[in-house]
C-alpha cells in the first residue's frame, strides 16, 4: 500500500534558556496509508500536537524527514515548500481562533485556493464545500464570532478541504466542543474521509474518540512513541504499561482502575533508557540503561518496551 | 426558513447545522457618542475653513477692547491681553492642535506600528535590533527630545509635529509589537502559513487586520495627548512662533490676567477648549474600541 | 448515603427550590437558570451533568452567591442550607458560610490560585480567618492538609508559589483549600475537565476518599456523564436552564427516561464499540437562552416530539412504579 506521509527519526528541540533544550519530540517514525486514519494520542506533554506542526514545517523540526507522497518536505524551501504545503492541511483545536475573525466564512474557506492562484471556479468550489461539511448558505457571510463551535469547526474542516489535500492532520478538533456536536464532527470527519479521499491524522487526549475514528492508534509519551497497533487491538490487548494505565484511567473503563502515580518528568531532561520508567510499576535495572526500540511483536502491532504484557 | 435543524440527515450525507446564534445586538451609540463626536467635527470644521469663516482677524489688536469680557464690542468670546479676539484665535489655534495632534500620530502609528509590526512577527534578532533602539528612544526624556529637536530645526508648525511624532513612535512601537505578538501566537496565522501563504500576505491579510484595533484605540489616546504637548510646548514658547496663535500660547499669554485674577477668561477659555476636545478624543476613542472589539463574546 | 435514607430525612443538607437566575446580555436576558430544584442529604454525591448553555455553571456560582451583582437580571427561589435560605443572607453572613460551611472548586487550577501568595498562604488564610487559627497553627495544618491531598514533601512545597505546581498539582491544592475548615458541602464544577486523564482518575479518587472521610455531600458538576457516572450516588441532567432528569445514577445510564440523556448517551463514544461505529449525533445545537421558550425545550431536537411537545412544557414528575426517578416528558423512553 501506498503511504502518503512518512515521517522518519523527526527530532524536535527548543532551546530553553541556560543552555537546556527541550526534547519535544525524539525521534519518531510512523507511516500513514492512503485512505487510513492514523490516531495519535497521549497526555500533555507528549510532543504529539509538536509532531503535526513539525509534519507542516511550522516550526522546522530539528533533524528528520517528512514525505508527502514522496516529495521530502524538510528539503524544500520557499516557494517548492509553500506549494507542497497544500497537500498536507491541518485542522486545529480551538475553532474559534482558528479562523481570522475579522473575515467573513467565504472568504476563510476560499483562502487556500487565492493563495494558491487559482481562479476559475473558486466561489462554486468554495460553496461545494460549505454544503459537503453540512452548512447552509446564509452562513457564507457569517464572521467566526456569530457562529457556534461546531459551526466553525466546520468551516476549518471546508477549508483544510477545499483544495483537496492528500492528507488532513487534525489536532485535537473535537476537544473543545460538547459533547453532543463531537458527535456530529466525528461523524463529519469520516464521511469527508471518503468523500475526499484524504487520509487522516487524528490527535487527541481522548481515547475513546481515537478509538472511534481511527484504523491504526500510535500512543505517545514525552516525545517518543510507545506503542502503534490497530485501534481496536490496542484497545483489546494493549502491550506498553503506558498505554494499559491510559486505558484503564477512563472513566468507564471495565476492570480495576490500576492508577498512574507520580508526575510526568521534566522534558528537559527526560529519564535515561525508557522514559516512562518512573512511573512503571514493572521497571527494572535494565530499563534505565538501555532504551527500548519500537519493535513489532505481533502482526501490525508494535511496542517499546522491554517487558511488554503479553 | 427551513428549519434544518429537525430534518433527520439522509445516510452518508452530514448532519446539517443550519442556525446561526443571535449576534450580540450592539449598544445603539447614544449622545455619549455623539456629542463629543459633534464637538471634534466642530473643531475640524473650524480649523480647516477658518480663512473663509467670518471672523475678526486673529492677529490684530482692537486697541479699544482690550482683555474685553466675552460679549463686549462684538468679540464673542472676548479679547486677549493684546486685544485680540479670542474667538477667532482658537479657531485658528485649532489648526495648530489639530494639525500636531493628527499628523504627529499618524506619522508615530505608520512608522512605529511598521516597527513593531516586524518586531512582532519575526522576533529573534529582528526583535533585539529593533525594540532596543525604541527602548533608546523611549528613555530619552521627551521634553529635552523635543525643545533639542526645535531648537536645532528652529520653530514651525511642521518642526513641532516632526518632535511630537518622533516622541510618538517609540510608543506605538511596543503597543504594535505586543498586539502583534498576541495576534502571532493564535491558530489561524499558523494555518494561513500552513496553506502556502507567503510572509508578506500573512502580515498583510491576517496579522495587520486584526493588530491594527488595539494600535488604533491607543492612537485615538494619543491624539489627545499629542495636542496637550503641543500645549505644553506652546506655553513654553517653543512651538509656533508669535504671531501665530495656538491653544498654548493663548493660555500663556493669559497667565498674569489669570493670576491676578481681573481677566481670568484668557486662559481659561483655550484651556477649556483644549479640554473638551481631548475628552472628546478620549470618549468616541472609548466607543469605537468597545465596538469593534469582536472577541467581547455574547453570553 | 442511600436514596432511600436521603427521602427519609427530615431536613436535607441542602435543599434548592425553584431555582432563578436570568442574566443581562447585550442583546437581552439570558435565562441561564430557570426554575431548577433539588435536594441533597448530608454526605450523598450529586452528579450534575449538562453542556455548555445548559446553566450548570451559573447555578454553580448561584447557590454561594457568587453571581455578579450588576449582571443579574432577575433571580428567584431558595437555597436552604441546613434550613437557611443562602439568597436571603447578607453578603457578611454569606461569607461566613462560604469556605466554612459550604466550599468551592473551580474548573481551572491555573487560575484558581493567587500567581504571588504561596502555597502556604493561600491554604492558611481560610482557616486563619473562619477558624481562627494562629500563624504557626495555621502553616502546621497546611502542611498536613497537603500531604492529605497526596502532594510528596509538603514541607518544602507549603512555601512554593502555584507556578512551581504542575495542573493536578494545583487542583490538589485547590481541594486542600476547600477542605481546610471542614465543610459539610463542597460544589466542584468541573474540577477534571482542565486535567490530563491520568490525573482526572486521580483526583476524582481523591475527592471521593476525602468525601468518605469526611461524611461531606458533594455536587459534582461535569458535561462529561462518564466522569460523573462511577462516583455519583444520584445524578441530575440539565438543558437549557432546566433539570429534565433525576434518578439513581445507576438508573440514568441503565434506564433514562428522558430522550435527551439517551441520545446524550448513545452518541458518546464507547471503549467497548468496535472501531469506526457511527455514533448517533444529536442534531442541531441546545437553544439560545436569550428569549422565552414555548414547549419542551428539547423537542426542536428530539425524534419523539410532537405538537404537544412543541406546545406544552413537560412538568418534572415520575411514575408510580419509581417514584424517585424524576423525568421531564410527554413520552418518555
């Protein structure tokens, strides 16, 4: 199958001041394929709305590659960069602030096409996507703060769509919204999914709405990846101690609470060997010593974890 | 209008969300408003036809009405120390106010807004460079600033408003950097830099528009303090030579009748002027800015 | 403390009835409370759920009288504690009771703490003022207080400022403030929501430790229902400035009456559905609150709704088969 992003060793440090850096993101790979949604999930913290910034080159990531259909993002420059930047869109999490609030809805979702030159059929175009994503027409010159939530995002959903990218990175999109509207845009984000024919990366906090959306769910934790499986594998049979106290966090989830102690350490000196070692209750020596490599233990399920539960 | 909001959505097609919020129904602009927007058109009017209005000459005495109460001899408003009429010497005095305190700040919000613009969107050593000269010029103290600036250039309207607009710039300078700054970090510049947009169209479409109220609102405050400068500056004789009349120098040139009380109304009138017209700036400032404030939120 | 003991009681802990508070707009009032009432027995928990415009935040803030004066358009009802009605006290008497009797937690721990008083200052300055506690006296139970609430070397941390506390942090603090004079009610309106999930799980078990502990009744405010679910004894749904729902919590999830918490249910994503399963969106948005509303308020979005529904608000009532499963609808589930 054809991927249509991969990212490989992205690395992203900010400087913090008395020579420390922060290690937002360290060393990350994953591969999402044409038409698959790729969750992504973690706390705060983790580094995974850094990863969909950096997947943009906004901010430039440190070290590593990105590719868009082939095409290495972290090479380009200038114009080539701003070109191949529509194919990659992002959708962010508050919706009200994602939008220029001094410009009206047509105008906001017919953006990517002025910026990139195109003439001909904008405003049918533009009117195409606001019916797609659900909004009647007497919103087109509606400004951001006379709208709803679930209306605006929406309108950033046309807009990430409009030009019709390959893949649409979503940071968190349903966070800020009731629970009732979630509902609504989850449901929107997967019929655009195959209207469109983008794939998705879906970033969230909240596992039960990755679980729902996404075909494959990569778990994060202070910048490096614990585990990638099927979504409804991980949720099954999760492998990394991380992602077993996540899981087990909810609210609803059946079984006993097996509760995550401690605090999350500093990033800008994160714990030798693995990083979630003082916080796992099934740590050892080597843990510290020897990091442990995302390695693939059963078919399409990987882990890093030296004492991954069976 | 169909309510679309009950209509069960068809399979595969979205559910539609079709109502849009009652907007907030803005606050009718009462005599609040008005009034003092009357008084500044007022002001205007009289500055820019002061030539053709019909008003005694502002620089000729009337030897026979000297510091003449209001009313008296057919001077409206009263004669000064010298015998000239007061009235027709605001009117031409509000020239000088006007011309100081709205050029002065445009000059300060165009140069120093640009400044803290650049400052603000590039930070790093764009940023240093340029808010530490603003600093420099901010610490200089103003007052020395301006008499080195027209004792150097001599004395002139357009020397005045060229030392007011250069105090003016390092203050639009930090407010522009700061709005600037506040509108960089939201979401939607990063998305129009994620579509492709180029540095310039993102300054241009979505930075300054929404930079540009706070800057606005603090120019508005400006104005009023850039005419009490020139007030200041006028009653410290370094603003419009003699015979030109300006708002300062009238209230100056009063000061003995005022002190010794027989003709206190020569400087009390300008000063009364200048009063209301920088309140006036201040209150219709006030309304625009709470009008055009788009993130005061509907409860 | 069980439904049944909690009916059995002559006076409730806390007994709120007809609840209003309409709030001034730009553009008009808002009736972000509109006639609510409920009762709590002395240790139980109360789960109220509602979303955002539902009015659980204005009530919240209503019961202490910690509305705003000049935003009041209209208010109403009673709020008795222990008998006393809150809305007829003075603002002195209140204070006495807020913090003391009655304490508050608030959704957002950054900003519920003064960024330049220490930690220390902040727990003692209640129990100093309500307890009388002396200075020394005062930083030994703060200290004891914060290693209450979990927090690891509480000696070094009582003179720490907010800033130097992570989020879960901070909202332990938060809940060892309130606690620190006993109260027999504490309100928590949304004390998860600002939180990381690890951390929700975490403090959520802390208030319910402390809530045993204490034999202190608490009203747990969420939009979340899961949140509220495993540590509600009752739990009471709003929309649109109004309770359409009270029962047992068990019987809300297991057995809603009211089409809305159904729907509310049925379109929250679930851990034990299979990925990709469509979830059942509740159409359109909850009403604006800004003019009177005719009929049910939910029925512009309710599949069962009629023209009696869109004519005729439903009163709060149950049926004789579970007289304390209180619903508010013409046909119910």
């Amino acid at each position: 199958m054809t991927a249509v992003l991969e990212v490989e060793h992205l690395v992203v440090e900010f400087p913090a001041g008395r020579g420390q850096r922060v290690h937002a993101v360290s060393d990350v790979s994953f591969d999402v394929a044409e038409g698959e949604t790729l969750g992504l999930v973690g706390e705060s913290g983790c580094g995974k709305s850094t990863v969909a910034r950096a997947v943009l080159q906004l901010p430039r990531p440190t070290s590593g590659t990105v590719r868009v259909s082939g095409r290495d993002l972290t090479a380009l420059r200038g114009k080539a960069l701003r070109a191949a930047r529509r194919d990659v869109q992002l959708v962010f999490q508050d919706p009200i602030s994602s939008l220029n609030p001094r410009r009206r809805v047509t105008d906001l979702v017919a953006e990517p096409l002025a910026i990139a030159g195109v003439r001909e059929a904008r405003r049918h175009r533009v009117s195409a996507a606001l019916e797609a994503v659900g909004l009647p027409p007497e919103v087109a010159d509606a400004r951001p703060h006379q709208l709803s939530g679930g209306q605006c995002q929406r309108v950033s959903i046309a807009r990430a769509l409009v030009q019709e990218p390959k893949i649409v990175i979503c940071d968190e999109p349903v966070s800020s919204l009731d629970v009732s509207v979630q509902a609504q845009i989850l449901n929107l984000l997967e019929d655009m999914k195959h209207r469109y024919s983008v794939s998705l990366v879906f970033i969230s906090h909240d596992l039960a709405v990755v679980k729902n959306i996404s075909d494959r769910v990569a778990v994060m934790y202070l910048g490096k990846l614990c585990e990638v499986a099927p979504a409804d594998d991980l949720y099954r049979s999760p492998m990394h101690p991380y992602t077993r106290a996540l899981i087990a966090s909810i609210p609803s989830a059946p079984g006993p609470r097996a509760k995550l102690t401690g605090e999350l350490p500093s990033p800008l000196q994160p714990p030798s060997g693995c990083r979630f070692r003082t916080r796992c209750p099934l740590a050892q020596a080597r843990c510290a010593q020897e990091e442990p490599v995302l390695t693939e233990r059963q078919p399409g399920h990987a882990v890093a974890c030296h004492f991954p539960v069976a | 209008m169909p309510d679309l909001a009950t209509v069960a959505p068809a399979s595969g097609a979205p559910a539609p969300d079709a109502s849009l919020p009652t907007a907030g129904r803005r606050r009718a602009l009462g005599l609040s408003f008005w009034a003092p927007a009357a008084w500044i058109a007022l002001v205007a009017f009289g500055a820019a036809f002061a030539a053709v209005l019909p008003l005694k000459s502002p620089t000729r005495s009337d030897f026979a009405h000297i510091a003449a109460v209001p009313g008296t001899g057919g001077h409206l408003l009263g004669t000064d120390e010298i015998g000239r009429d007061i009235l027709s010497r605001l009117v031409y005095g509000a020239r000088v106010s006007l011309t100081v305190g709205l050029v002065a700040v445009a000059v300060g919000l165009v140069v120093g807004g640009a400044i803290g613009l650049l400052a603000g969107y590039h930070r790093g050593k764009t940023e240093t460079v340029l808010m530490g000269i603003v600093d420099v010029m901010l610490a200089f103290p103003a007052l020395v600033l301006v008499i080195a600036v027209t004792a150097f250039l001599g004395q002139s309207l357009r020397n005045v408003t060229v030392a007011v607009a250069i105090v003016a710039v390092p203050a639009f300078a930090r407010v522009a950097r700061s709005a600037t700054i506040s509108c960089v970090h939201r979401d939607f510049v990063t998305a129009a830099r994620g579509m492709g947009a180029t540095t310039w169209r993102v300054l241009r479409r979505e930075v300054l528009p929404n930079a540009v109220l706070p800057v606005a609102a603090f120019a508005l405050v400006v104005v009023g303090v850039a005419i009490i400068a020139e007030g200041g500056l006028a009653f410290l004789g370094l603003s419009v030579p003699p015979p030109h009349p300006s708002w300062g120098s009238m209230i100056y040139g009063g000061k003995n009748k005022l002190a010794d009380g027989t003709a206190p109304f020569i400087s009390l009138i300008p000063a009364g002027v200048m009063f209301l017209t920088v309140l006036s700036f201040n209150v219709v400032g006030d309304h625009l800015r709470s009008r055009f404030d788009t993130r005061a939120g509907v409860l | 403390m069980t439904l049944l003991a909690q009916t059995a009681l002559a006076t409730p802990l806390l007994d709120v009835r007809d609840l209003v508070v309409h709030l001034r707009a730009p553009g008009g009032t808002v009736r972000a409370v509109d006639g609510v009432s409920f009762r709590l027995a002395p240790g139980e928990v109360l789960g109220l759920v509602g979303e955002s415009g539902s009015g659980k935040t204005v009530m919240a803030r209503a019961l202490l009288g910690l509305t705003p004066r000049h935003a009041i358009a209209r208010a109403s009802g009673e709020v008795l504690f222990l008998g006393r009605d809150l809305r007829a006290l003075g603002e002195r008497a209140l204070r006495d009771v807020r913090g003391r009797e009655v304490a508050m937690v608030f959704q957002d721990p950054m900003t519920a703490l003064n960024p330049v008083m220490t930690i220390g200052a902040q727990l003692a300055e209640p129990m100093r003022h309500h307890l009388g506690l002396g200075r020394r006296e005062a930083r030994t139970r703060a200290i004891e207080l914060l290693e209450r609430v979990g927090i690891p070397s509480p000696q070094r941390r009582v003179s720490d400022y907010p800033h130097h506390l992570s989020g879960g942090m901070r909202q332990r603090v938060v809940l060892a403030i309130a606690l620190s004079c006993g109260p027999k009610l504490l309100i928590a309106d949304e004390p998860t929501t600002a939180l990381d999930v690890t951390v929700q799980a975490q403090i959520l078990d802390l208030i319910g430790d402390l809530q045993h502990e204490q034999q202190m009744a608490v009203v747990l405010i969420s939009h979340d229902l899961e949140v509220v679910g495993g540590r509600a004894d009752r739990i009471a749904v709003m929309y649109a400035g109004r309770i359409v729902e009270q029962a047992a919590a068990r019987a809300v999830f297991d057995a809603p009456r009211m089409p809305y918490t159904e729907a509310l249910l049925r379109s929250v994503p679930r851990l034990d559905q299979p990925s990709h399963t469509r979830l059942e969106a509740i159409p359109g948005r909850p009403p604006g609150l800004d003019a009177a509303l005719v009929g049910c308020r939910f029925a512009p979005r309710c599949p069962r709704a009629d023209d009696r529904c869109r004519s005729e608000e439903p009163a709060l009532g149950a049926d004789d088969a579970a007289p304390d499963h209180l619903y508010r609808c013409w046909y119910p589930v």
